[in-house]
C-alpha cells in the first residue's frame, strides 16, 4: 500500500467512525451532531463520551483498536450502535456497520496533525467563534460574515489534507486565489503551521472585502 493509499483509506475509515460511532449516537443521546478537535484527534462534545486517538477509540478506560475491525465490532466494544446519519445530512460515508476498517497509525497522525493545524488557525483567525468538526464532510471550520473557513483532512476534491475559504455567495470571484468549486483551497504542505494557514484565511477575508 502506497503512504497516499493508506492516507485515502485511513481517511475514509476515520471519517466513518466520526459520522457512524460518535455524532451518530451522540446525535440520539443528546441531540447535536457537533464534534471536536481533541489530542491526537477528534472527540464528541457530549454523551456519550467517545475520542478518537491516533488509531484507536477511547470508549471510557477502554482503548480500542480499529484496523482491521468491523465498524460494528468496534460499537460493540465501545457500547454504542452504530447511527448513519443519511437521513440528516446531505452528505455521508458509505461506509455501514459490517466494513471493515482500514487506519494506519501514521496516516491517522497525518489527519490529526492537520485537524489540530485547522483548530489551531480557526482559533487565531477568529477567537470568538467554536470551530466544530462536522461529520458531514469530517472537516474542521467556522462560518464569520457568510464565508465558510476550514481545513479538511482530505476528500475527493484533493486527496491530502488542505485549507479551504468558501463564501456563500461565490458570483463574481476572480483571480487565482479562487480555484475551486467552493471558492479557494490550499494544501497545508504549501501554507505550513497554524501560522500560514490563518494568514491564508485573512487573505481571503481581505480579497472578498470583509
């Protein structure tokens, strides 16, 4: 398997386990499909209190291991049931409860890093607002003035982790900034630490004159 395969596969299993594992049971014991960024990775923000670090689940004191572990199998470990969230969202994992997992602990400290990286500039960028790890696209953002700001881990627009400005309203924009769908995307290899990426979301702030 080459390191961009297992990036891809560890990805789309991380995001599996963020949508079918935690907001999932979270979204029925307590309403909200909000996650967070936390050490090492990604966690609910209330019942029930799941994390995911690096390659594993943390259910309580119990340290689950995912790769090569059924989604299933894994609920079961950690006492919840596995939710899809179809019927919410859009968008979701097509990954379902009898697939197995596939989560490299390197590839998996890639996905945290980068979701740290995105907290982190969030944070800087806008001190104000709760960044929130949603599970529709496993991505970290924040919306300021009707313009989505965000790092994703990765998807099927670029593979690699990468930053993201999205305005609501994209009639209009021009210039090589904008080279996306959605508005502008960079990967974080070309932005660096929390520092560079902030820096990036000011720029767009700045050229959509907000």
């Amino acid at each position: 398997m080459t390191p961009e395969t297992a990036l891809v596969r560890t990805r789309l299993s991380l995001h599996a386990v963020a949508e079918l594992l935690l907001a999932g049971p979270q979204y029925d014991a307590s309403g909200t499909l909000r996650l967070r960024v936390s050490p090492g990775g990604f966690a609910t923000i209330a019942e029930p209190e799941l994390a995911v670090v690096g390659a594993a689940l943390l259910a309580g004191s119990k340290e689950i291991l995912l790769d090569g572990r059924s989604i299933g199998e894994v609920a079961q470990d950690a006492g919840v049931t596995p939710r899809p969230l179809g019927d919410i969202q859009k968008d979701h994992t097509d990954l379902g409860p009898g697939d197995l997992l596939s989560v490299d602990a390197r590839s998996a400290g890639e996905i945290a890093e980068a979701l740290r990286i995105g907290a982190a500039a969030l944070a800087a960028y806008s001190p104000a607002t709760d960044a929130v790890l949603w599970p529709e696209h496993f991505d970290v953002g924040i919306s300021v003035d009707e313009v989505n700001y965000g790092v994703s881990p990765g998807d099927g627009y670029v593979e690699v982790p990468y930053a993201y400005v999205g305005p609501w309203d994209r009639d209009g924009l021009d210039g090589p900034f904008w080279n996306a769908p959605f508005g502008a995307a960079a990967p974080l290899t070309e932005l660096g630490d929390e520092t560079g990426v902030a820096a990036y979301f000011e720029r767009g702030r700045d050229l959509l004159g907000r």
